[in-house]
C-alpha cells in the first residue's frame, strides 16, 4: 500500500485525486456562435436528442436561459453557464417574452473562422444596444469519469463559483472585451476561452463536492477508498481481485466490499466492468481502435469474453459501434 505523507492536508488529498481523475476529461469545442440580438427576442436552440453539451456566455446586455426543464436562469454581462446533458433550451430577452421561438442556430450565419461563425439579427439597433452572447456547442464526456455526467445538474452558472474561485473572473473579462471589440483574431481566442471556462465550471463542482457528498465523489472524499478508485482508473487492464483492492485500501475484504457499495452503489467488479464498457466504448467510437485491440488493453483474454462483456453492460455488441464508425468514415 502507498500512503500519503503525513503533512499532506485531506483537501490536498482530495485534490490530487480530482486531479488525476479529470485528465481523462474530453471537452472540446465543435462549433462556436458569435450572436448579436435586439430587443424582444425569443430563440431555442439545441434539440431534444442532441445529447451533446451546451455553454453560453452573455457578453453584453441581458438573457433568460430556459432550460428545457423550465427552469429559468436570468444571466447578465459577464455570465456563462455550461448545460452537460445538451438537450432542447431556450433564449429569450425576459422569461415571459411573448415572441414567437425560432430556431437560433437555423438563423443565416457568417464564417469568422473554421469554427466559429456570426449571427447577426438586428442591423438596424444601434451596436451599445445589441445583446451580445458566445455560444458553443461541445462533445463533452469524462472519460472513466462518466458516472459524474448523469449527477450534474442540467445547468452549471459560473456565478455561482465566482467568490470561491476567483481566478475565473479575468478569464470572462477577457471573453467580455474580446466578444465586444472584435479585434483581429477574436474568434480564435473565444473558442479557446470557452474550452477553458466550461473545464473549469466542471473541476469547481467536482471539487465542491459535486452538489452532495453521496456516491462517486464520497469515495474521493474517504482518502482510503479513493486510493482504491485511483488505481482502477489508472490500471483498468489489470486482472484486479476483491482482496487486491481491499489491501489497497487496508481493510478486510468484507469490510471493503461493504464500504465500495455503500458509498457507490454498486459491486467493485461492476464498477470496475462498467468503466472498462465506458473506455471502450470511447476508444472505438472516437478512435476506431479494433474491437480486438481493446479487449486486450483491458485484460479480457478473447474478444468473445470482451464482446459479452460490454453487451451485458451496454445492451448491445461493440460490432455494432465498430460499424458507425466506418460508416462515418
């Protein structure tokens, strides 16, 4: 077993293992919206199975974010929020706007760059008086990680992590100046602030204790059983026993296996299957490694003992990934 030094604090602890486990973290912007609007407007944007994340960010003026649960987030000058679960939302000048919803990404659109591109709306206002937002749409996904995508809430304001991380604030000033100036190279450099941003929206609420202290994250809270979490997410492949990680953690096995579901749900060997499933999945969909190639990196001695592995889990054969993605191809 490997323990921490004794001066090292429970935060620091915690931290390092937030750390480790959000390197595995994909977020990454695919298409980005410089958006100028006039008073009243009504938009929606996203669709109901677009499952891919959302962020916004007001750079001037005033918007109510809809959320397609109804919930209403009124953001002003310098607000972003971050929506995991993608789905259909809305955007409107004020909560009760009675103007018609049109679809906000079907408006005509002007290239800046590659992946950004300008909807202008409202030629005729006066540029002080325009709403000015940045939007970008993103394949979002935490890798072995993934268990936290479905406990995050279906918006994520950067207001709200302001006060306790202070270091996000000169970053929306940047984006704030750089949406309203327009200088050369603007469109590039608000992509990459919005990549920036949105990753630091997920890590504070990682840290914050991912809005309760129940399930994945209380087991990076407990320094014993996280040490354990660290080792599966760095050896997923390793032919890993009941009592391998009950030493790890330094209790019995019965005392480990009764902890592990109490603060999971689940069995370590499930844990364990379901984030190898989740790894594979993402290998062969993003990367088109070889159905094979993966069950060996994960430790399953035949691609038939993989293949009914990860339909158990998933409900479907890896072929059946394997094959969209030559499709896309």
């Amino acid at each position: 077993m490997h323990d921490y030094p004794s001066e090292t604090s429970p935060r620091s602890r915690d931290a390092d293992l937030v750390s480790e486990l959000l390197l595995g973290m994909r977020l990454v912007g695919i298409d980005y919206r410089r958006i100028e609007l006039a008073e009243p407007f009504s938009y929606s944007f996203g669709a109901q199975d677009d499952l891919r994340a959302k962020f916004i960010f007001v750079a001037r003026g005033r918007t109510a974010l809809i959320a397609s649960g109804g919930e209403v987030h009124v953001m002003g000058a310098g607000d972003a929020a971050l929506l995991p679960h993608g789905g259909l939302h809305r955007l409107a000048s004020s909560p009760d706007n009675p103007a018609p919803c049109a679809d906000l990404t079907a408006l005509p659109s002007s290239p800046i760059c590659p992946s950004v591109k300008e909807i202008r709306t409202c030629e005729a206002t006066p540029p002080e008086e325009r709403v000015v937002l940045f939007s970008a749409c993103m394949d979002f996904d935490l890798g072995s990680m993934h268990p936290l995508v479905a406990m995050m809430p279906e918006v994520m304001r950067v207001g709200t992590l302001t006060d306790r991380y202070p270091e996000i604030l000169p970053m929306l000033e940047a984006m704030a100046r750089e949406a309203r100036d327009g200088r050369a190279g603007y469109a590039g450099i608000l992509a990459r602030l919005a990549d920036v941003v949105a990753a630091c929206i997920v890590r504070a609420w990682v840290e914050c204790g991912c809005g309760d202290a129940t399930g994945w994250i209380a087991a990076l809270r407990d320094p014993r059983l996280g040490r354990v979490l660290l080792a599966l997410h760095r050896d997923p492949g390793r032919n890993w026993s009941v009592a391998e990680l009950a030493r790890e953690m330094g209790v019995s096995r019965s005392v480990f296996a009764e902890r592990f579901l109490d603060v999971t749900g689940v069995t370590p060997v499930r844990y364990l299957t379901e984030m190898r499933m989740r790894l594979a999945a993402d290998w062969i969909s993003r990367e088109g490694v070889p159905i094979e190639t993966a069950a060996h990196r994960l430790g399953y001695g035949s691609q038939a003992a993989f293949s009914r592995a990860f339909k158990r889990i998933t409900g479907h054969p890896p072929s059946r990934i394997a094959a969209g993605m030559t499709a896309q191809i």
